[in-house]
C-alpha cells in the first residue's frame, strides 16, 4: 500500500465521523469529491505517479456533479454501480465505498 494511504485520511470541509454519512445527495457528493480531491492533493504533493492523482480529481469532479448521492448509487448497485460511473475506476471505487460507509478513507 502506498505510503499515502497509510494511517487515517479522514478530510473534509465537512466534519466527518465514523458512523456512515447520511445527508442529502449534493452533500454526500460534495464531502465524497473533497476527500477524494484532498487525497489527490496528497498524492501530488508526495510526487507520486501524475496518472493517480489526476484520475483522483476527475473522478472527484465527477463525483460532485452527480444527481444521484453516491450513498444511493453503492446501496443499489455496490462497487459496480460505482466503477460504472464516468471517471471513476477500479481504483476509486473501493476508496468511495469506504468513505461512504465510514466517513472517511481509513487505511492500515
């Protein structure tokens, strides 16, 4: 795991907790986009790999611009649901599950 990931992420302009976000879906997307933004951040700033932390901030712009909250999309349709959205991957998806579930991106 990359050294970016490792300890707590928990970022936000929102408070966050660990018990599961559950607000209206402009705000889940919003707080889901800033940590996934913040941890793109991260990424650039530790000079890792341009491909990651670009895909991070599209995926985040993609994640603030959705009707739909990103806590509805992962009931209904899981990981899959996720991956199937524009600009976000594989990758991505796992990372917003977590911060939807726990209210942040916790990695060991």
């Amino acid at each position: 795991m990359p050294a970016a990931m490792q300890g707590t992420f928990a970022l936000a302009a929102t408070a966050v907790s660990a018990a599961p976000i559950a607000a209206p879906a402009s705000e889940i997307n919003l707080a889901v986009a800033g940590m996934v933004r913040d941890y793109a951040d991260l990424l650039q700033e530790q000079g890792e790999d341009g491909f990651r932390w670009r895909a991070c901030r599209r995926a985040a712009d993609a994640i603030a611009e959705l009707p739909r909250g990103v806590d509805v999309i992962l009931a209904k349709g899981g990981r899959e649901g996720l991956v199937a959205l524009p600009a976000i991957g594989c990758g991505i998806a796992p990372a917003m599950a977590e911060i939807v579930s726990m209210g942040a991106l916790v990695a060991a």
